[in-house]
C-alpha cells in the first residue's frame, strides 16, 4: 500500500494553479451534475426536467447501442474461436508485401505480482501453456516480481523450475523498492521488467526489436487458447503495427460464480458492455487491463510513466500523443478471462470491489494529463485531439453521475418542487422516465443472454439453488450500480477534488 500524490502526473512547465485547477475537473463537473439535480429543482425545474430527458434519450441510444453491438461482437468471438489464425496467414499473406515473416514474430509477456499465490501464477502459465497454432518457444514470459514482496525470489524459482522449457524463456524479474519519483503499482513494476528484457533480447542478445510485441496482463489473467496466434496474424499484417495497441474483451469468469451478487451484476453487464466498446464506430477504443502493443512502440515512448496508478489508458495517452495522434488500439475478438473481486468474507468481498473501482476511477487523473499534453502538441489536429478529452470525460462523468440523474432525477423536481409538479412537464416527467428506464431492460435481457451463451462450459455446471437464485439477483441492479460503480468513481473525483491522496491497493487473489 502507498500514497500516491494526485499532482506527479502533472509536473512540468504549467503553473502549479493551473496543474490543481485541471486536477479538480472531474470533481467539479460531476458534484455541479448531482448538485443541480438538487437546488435546480427548486428554481429552474424546466432546465433539470429537460436536462434528465435529454439524458435518459442518451442512455436510451446507449443501451440499445450496447445491445446491438453486444450481439455483433458475440458473433465474431464464435468466428474468431474457429479461425485457424496460422492458415489464415498462409492464405492471406501470399504476393502481398509488408507482411512480417511469422515465424519470427515473438511475443513477451509481462505478468506484474506481489502477493499473488504460486498457485493463481501457475494458472496465468497454464493458459500459456495452452496456447494453439503457435509454436511456444515464440513466447517469452517475464515474471515480474516486487523485491519488497515475502518470498519473492522462492516464489519465482519455483515458477522457474516447473516451467523451464515450456517456453522460448521464462524468466524472473525483481522491481526494487523506494525508487525516487515512483509510485508502487503495475506501471512501476511493468516499466522495470520492460527495460530489464529490452537490455537482454536487444542489446545483449542483439534480437530485432521490429518482430517482438509485448503483452501487458495481470497475475489471474487467462488468455483465450488462440490469442497469440490471432495476434501474430494482426501483428504480421498491419501497416501500422507499430501504432497499435491490441485489445481482447475481458470477462470476470475466472470465478464470478463465487462472488457475491452485486458484484457479479457490475461483472456482467462491465464485460458485455466492452464487447461494444470494442466495436465502437468512432474508432476511440482505449485498451483496458489486459493488452498488446509492439515492443518498438513502447520502446519508443520510454514504456509506462511510474508516477502514475491507472496505468492502461495512460499508456494509451503517452503513445497517442507521442506519435502525433496516429496510434489506436484494434479489437482481437477472443476472451480473455480473469478474476472478479473476492474477500475472505462476504462484505470483505464487497469492500474489495469498492476499493478496486475507486482505483480504477482514480484514471480520471487522464482528463487533465490529455488536457495537458493537448496544449503541448500542437501537430496534432485539433478534432482528432478533442474526441480523445471527450471520450475520456464521457466516460468518467457518466460513470460517476449517471445513478443519480437516472434514479432521483426525474423524482426531484416534482417532489422538490410542487408547483412544478402541477404542470404538464412536472407530472409527465416521472412517467417518461419510467417508460425510457422499462424499454431499457430490452437491452439488459441481450446482456443477461449473451452472459449466458459467452460463460465457459464448465462454468456453467452450478448448483440448482444458484440456478434458481441468479435470475433473482438483477433486483439488486440499482444497488449494486450505486455501492460497486459510482459511489467509488465518485469517491476517486472528490478526493481528486480536494487534493487528498489515494491508497494504492492491489486487489486480493484467491
């Protein structure tokens, strides 16, 4: 656990005013959001009435967006399950130039831990291990291991020992504790065993840095059996594959039969919800958790900046505008499995959960880096550059407001306000939004199916109880969204806000 100084990120030529007064952003807007869903009750009803319209038809358009896409992107995951992504190569490749030669693309593997088991690693390895149309000396799996962790170095020999020669190499690094400038955390401890290996492959083993990727994942990360043969076809066939990030959609199926409830629900819908995203039209994908890129890309942007917590859209961030705008990040439509939050007891599994999304809300500290190196980069189209702030911005806000302006927004103002109520807009306005909210729960129905038809077989073999009670579960829907989603990514902005720092905490595996 570490403290981490909201501010590290922003150092540099700006003002220390304005570095605090981007940090405040995120806050801002989203407490002014809540807050006027209150005192504009009382004196502009119409504008908070029209305001709650206009959101609901939005997240009308969302819901069913995610729907459509959800379906979309489920069909090509069947398909990509199919490919054989080493014949499709062969077939494709022939007279065309550009094309790198695939049997020396090699993939590096980066799996980032401090107090994971032996046994949760092995199950990352395992699924390595299990990967087809591939030839596995072409894998390069780096264990990287926190010096400050008990055990560490048994734990790595261990590792070692049981899988040498399942691999091209297997090795061991070890992130020193209390470097200056650092913050403790997967970015840290990515950057070192990134330099680490460079240092060995290219220059000592004088490998060709064009053909290697690098894979950044988690300790209970499970790639699907075919994902690095179907990167080897996207890495081999893209003109601008030192441009980009690659993407799989992540599901929390390692263990979601395990957790509890509301837990499971924000598991669900997150996971169906990024098999839309994958797929958005507007083509400004952010890879999340688990992802790809190529070794020269990361290289070429000194690897993850160590002062920072949310460490993959960040990435993203420092590569977008280091290339000029040019990088994005393409779907890989194969899934790639890890763990839900779990605890000791059912509440500790809950705070967990809690404690993981704040972590992940503390990524609104992107708006005001892209804000940032925005106004640096001037080569960068002006359109090209607002579309990345808004998405980002999109993305937190809704996040943290969108419970409140859904649940209480249509209820405030006529209850607030009852000369409001008494007219046309104040009476119709609970009645709308109900009817938007019901036909919304089409679009949940698609999420609770495509759940049903994605989840492993064999995790689909649960006890009749479950079986009975899981249909049950998504009564817990709104409170499940408020206490597991926005309550923590709220949390994150307001401390953000008022300049306090956050506890970095790694979630439990078990």
């Amino acid at each position: 656990m570490v403290k981490y100084q909201s501010n590290a990120m922003l150092k540099g030529n700006f003002p220390f005013a304005l570095q605090r007064f981007l940090e405040m952003i995120p806050g801002l807007i989203s407490w002014n959001i809540i807050l006027f869903l209150i005192w504009g009750s009382f004196v502009v009803p119409q504008l908070v009435a029209y305001f709650v319209l206009a959101f609901l038809i939005f997240w009308l358009y969302q819901s069913f967006k995610s729907a459509v896409l959800g379906i979309s992107g489920y069909c090509k995951i069947r398909q990509a399950k199919k490919t054989n992504w080493y014949r499709k190569y062969k077939i494709e490749k022939k007279n065309k130039k550009g094309w790198l030669p695939w049997e020396k693309i090699k993939h590096i593997i980066i799996i980032p831990n401090v107090n994971e088991s032996v046994e949760k690693l092995s199950e990352n390895l395992d699924c390595l291990v299990k990967q087809k149309d591939i030839n596995l000396h072409n894998l390069i799996v780096i264990l990287a291991m926190e010096e400050r962790a008990n055990g560490a170095h048994q734990k790595a020999k261990n590792l070692l020992k049981k899988y040498q020669g399942k691999f091209g190499k297997i090795i061991a690094t070890f992130h020193p504790a209390n470097i200056t400038g650092e913050i403790i955390g997967k970015a840290s401890n990515e950057t070192w065993a990134a330099k680490k290996i460079k240092e060995l492959l290219i220059d000592k083993l004088q490998w060709k840095i064009n053909y290697l990727t690098l894979t950044s994942c988690d300790a209970d990360t499970c790639f699907h059996s075919k994902y690095f043969s179907a990167l080897s076809y996207y890495f081999a066939k893209s003109k601008h594959r030192y441009l980009r990030f690659w993407q799989s959609p992540i599901f929390w199926y390692n263990n979601l039969e395990r957790v509890p409830a509301p837990i499971r629900i924000t598991g669900i819908i997150g996971g169906i919800i990024h098999i839309a995203d994958l797929q958005q039209p507007e083509k400004l994908l952010f890879n999340y958790s688990s992802y790809s890129s190529s070794l020269k890309l990361l290289n070429d942007v000194g690897y993850w900046d160590t002062d920072i917590i949310p460490e993959d859209w960040h990435i993203f961030l420092q590569s977008f505008f280091a290339k000029k705008g040019r990088t994005l990040a393409e779907p890989i439509f194969l899934p790639t499995n890890i763990d839900a939050p779990e605890g000791k007891t059912y509440f500790g599994a809950l705070k967990n959960r809690y404690l993981q999304c704040q972590r992940h809300g503390w990524g609104a500290t992107d708006i005001p880096y892209a804000i940032k190196q925005s106004c640096r980069h001037h080569e960068i189209p002006f359109l090209v550059k607002f579309l990345r702030i808004y998405k980002i911005v999109e993305t937190h806000l809704i996040w943290s407001t969108n419970w409140f302006i859904l649940t209480l927004g249509a209820s405030l103002p006529p209850l607030l306000n009852p000369k409001f109520f008494q007219t046309s807009l104040g009476y119709n306005l609970p009645k709308f939004s109900r009817l938007i909210l019901t036909t919304c729960l089409l679009s949940l129905a698609v999420i609770i199916l495509l759940d049903a038809k994605l989840r492993p077989k064999y995790k689909r073999e649960i006890p009749l109880w479950k079986k009975i009670i899981y249909p049950i579960q998504w009564v817990l829907m709104p409170v499940a969204s408020l206490f597991m989603s926005a309550l923590p990514a709220l949390d994150a902005q307001t401390k953000l806000l008022i300049g306090k720092r956050l506890e970095y905490r790694v979630t439990e595996k078990y």
